[in-house]
C-alpha cells in the first residue's frame, strides 16, 4: 500500500464535487415525468414504459458492487474524469435512439456509470481531514439530495420547451463541462491504493457485510429510510395528477422546491457526527420522519400540509444518510470505495422496494395508506435504531 499526504480539501473543491454529483445523480432521475412521451415516441405501451425506469436502477445497482469499489484500486481522479465523459457518451445515445432496445441499454449505462457520485463523495472523505469529514460529506450529499429533487422539476420543464429528447442532449453538455472543470480543479492522486487483484477487491465488499457490524446496522437504516423516501416521492404524483389537482409534470415537479429545503437545513448532520452525537441526531431524525407522513396524509385537507410533510421528510432522511456515512467512513478509512458501494446498495434496494410498493399500496387502497405504509415503515426504522443504537 502507497501513501501521500492529500491537500486540505478546500471549499471550492467541496463545492464543485457537491454540484458534480447533483447533476450525475440527475440522470437516474430525469425519465419519471417523461415516461407518457417516451412511451409514444418509442411506440411502447404506457404499461410497459416503467421499464425504463427499471433499466436505470439496474445499472446504478451494477455500479456500486462493481464499479465504485475501483476508487481504493485506481487513481480516483482518473476513474471520476472517464466516468463523466463516458456519461455524455450513454446521455447522447439515449437522447438519439429510435428503438426501445438501444435506448434501454443506454439507460442501464446511465445508471452503470451515475455511480460515479459515490466516488466522489469516498474521495470526498479521503481528503477531508478527521475533524471535518462529516462536514465535507454532508456538503456534497447535499448536492445529490438536491440532484434527485430538483432533476424532476427541470426535467419536466424543459421537456415542456423542447421535447424529452432535449433532457437528455443538455445532460450530455452538462457531463462534459463539469468534466473540464474537473480536469481542471480536482487534486491529483493524493489517496491510499490497495494492492489487490480486481476480483479480490469485489470479494472484500461481501466481505464487508460479514465483518462490519456497523455497516450492516447503518445499511439497514439506510434501507428503510429511503424506502420510505422512494414510498412518498414515487406516489406523490398519483393523486397531484388525478382530480380534483390535476397538477402538470412540471408544476408536480415544483414540490421538490420544499424538499429542498429540508435537505439543505440538514447539511449541518455531518457537522454534528463530527461532534460525536450522530446517534442523537439519527434518533431525533427518525421521529421526526414518522411525524411527517402525520401532516402528508392531511394532503387532501390542503396542499400546504403535503409540503410541511416533504420538508421534514427530506431533512430527516439527509440527516440520517449523511450521519450513517461519516460513520461508517470513520470506521474504516482505508476502504472508503468499498464501504460506500456497499452502505450505497441498501439504498439501492429500499429505494426500488418503496417504490414497488407505494404504486401496489395506492392502486388498492389509496392515499391514507400510502401514508400508512410509509409511517409503518419510518417506525421500523426508529424501533431498529433504538435496539441497535449502542453499535460504535
């Protein structure tokens, strides 16, 4: 193993893999509100489209096992660039395709190569110093919470001006100029690299659910968290769309306006786990996530409801994401990659599993059970943490 002493991470640096990771997060997100003109354009069936959806997250899934893992083997600079551009590469054929075949595999590449974000924010931890890497890791998942709740809202509104072909053309432009800054600012290899054969490395990312108890205690929160985000961000769209709202795309799209700030008053979470209570910050976190869905099942009282339940649900599931990470990158900085595609594929599964759900939950039982299945799911998350809350 080599070692090299890594500059301080300056803000400007934080910032930019904050806003890096925002828009390559972005690209998991952009098909949801677009799927009725996709449909039509590819000539699929609506009940069918979804799969588009489905392609995505299989890539992303793919990526964090076999991809992310590649940032404590390789040059972490390098690996980020090639991702970026091979992005605008997949973001072109996707925007270009007139068969559903090809653009679904340039989906499963958009997804394969998104995880790019978790190399950022591994190599986010790696250059921050002890004292300030919850800080540092709070700032730049900030970026991808704001990624995820804004690419709806853009997605839609741009689709309105220029058609969804265009989503994809700009996100393309978008990798490649964020791709040049980084060439440009991004430190240079400055991160401790194993000596290991690729296979290797994969096996010790299983083998970190074995060994890490924190991992899988912190994973495990992490599912159930963001099964309970997947539950009210997928759902959301389906009584804002039917009477009496009948809400467009783009104006559905602007509740992610006050989940951003939710997210962005929870930055600080990484701040307080440097200070040692991240286990209170979790604890508050998850109560105030099972109160939320109290307020969202009030929707059809009055929107204003609906938007005070957005705002604490995103700030308390940021708090939590960003407190698990600084964690459990605390734990083992000499595997930072690894840590964070294996913590990340919990995520990955509570996410398509809230979100598999939530649609099932709606179409038998409407909205009042939605909101039931995601409070159900909030109180898990606290019973858990209450039983397991001694784990260091």
């Amino acid at each position: 193993m080599t070692l090299n002493i890594p500059p301080p991470l300056t803000s400007a640096v934080t910032l930019l893999f904050a806003v890096t990771c925002g828009l390559a997060v972005a690209n998991v997100y952009l098909a949801q509100p677009l799927l009725e003109s996709m449909a039509e354009s590819l000539d699929v069936a609506q009940s069918a489209i979804g799969i588009v959806v489905t392609a995505t997250q299989i890539g992303y899934a793919i990526g964090l096992l076999f991809i992310v893992p590649l940032g404590d083997l390789v040059n972490r600079r390098l690996l980020i660039i090639g991702q970026m551009l091979l992005s605008a590469v997949a973001l072109t054929v996707a925007a270009s395709a007139q068969a559903l075949a090809l653009f679904l595999s340039a989906m499963v590449m958009v997804g394969l190569l998104a995880v790019v974000i978790q190399v950022l924010v591994a190599y986010t931890a790696a250059l921050a110093t002890p004292v300030e890497r919850g800080q540092a890791i709070g700032k730049v998942t900030s970026g991808i919470v704001l990624g995820i709740l804004l690419a709806r809202f853009a997605s839609g509104a741009l689709a309105d001006l220029a058609g969804w072909r265009s989503v994809y053309y700009v996100s393309a432009v978008l990798m490649l100029l964020m791709s040049a800054l980084l060439v440009k600012t991004m430190p240079h290899q400055t991160t401790a690299q194993v000596k290991t054969p690729y296979l290797k490395l994969i096996a010790s990312v299983f083998q970190l659910f074995v060994t890490e108890r924190l991992l899988r205690v912190r994973g495990v929160l992490a599912l159930l968290i963001f099964a309970a985000f997947s539950v009210l961000w997928t759902s959301m769209v389906l009584p804002l769309s039917a009477r009496p709202y009948s809400l467009s795309h783009t104006q559905i799209g602007l509740f992610g306006l006050a989940g951003v700030a939710g997210a962005l008053a929870a930055s600080n979470a990484g701040r307080w786990a440097d200070q040692g209570v991240g286990q209170r910050v979790t604890g508050i976190a998850l109560v105030l996530l099972t109160l939320s869905w109290l307020a969202t099942s009030l929707m059809e009282t009055s929107l204003i409801f609906l938007v005070i339940g957005v705002v604490v649900l995103d700030f308390a599931v940021q708090a939590v994401h960003v407190t698990n990470q600084s964690m459990i990158f605390a734990a083992r900085p000499d595997a930072q990659s690894r840590l964070v595609g294996a913590y990340m594929f919990f995520y990955s599964i509570g996410s398509a599993l809230g979100a598999a759900g939530a649609t099932q939950v709606y179409a038998l039982w409407g909205w009042h059970a939605v909101c039931g299945l995601g409070a159900s799911i909030s109180a898990v998350a606290f019973i858990f943490w209450g039983v397991t809350r001694k784990t260091r």
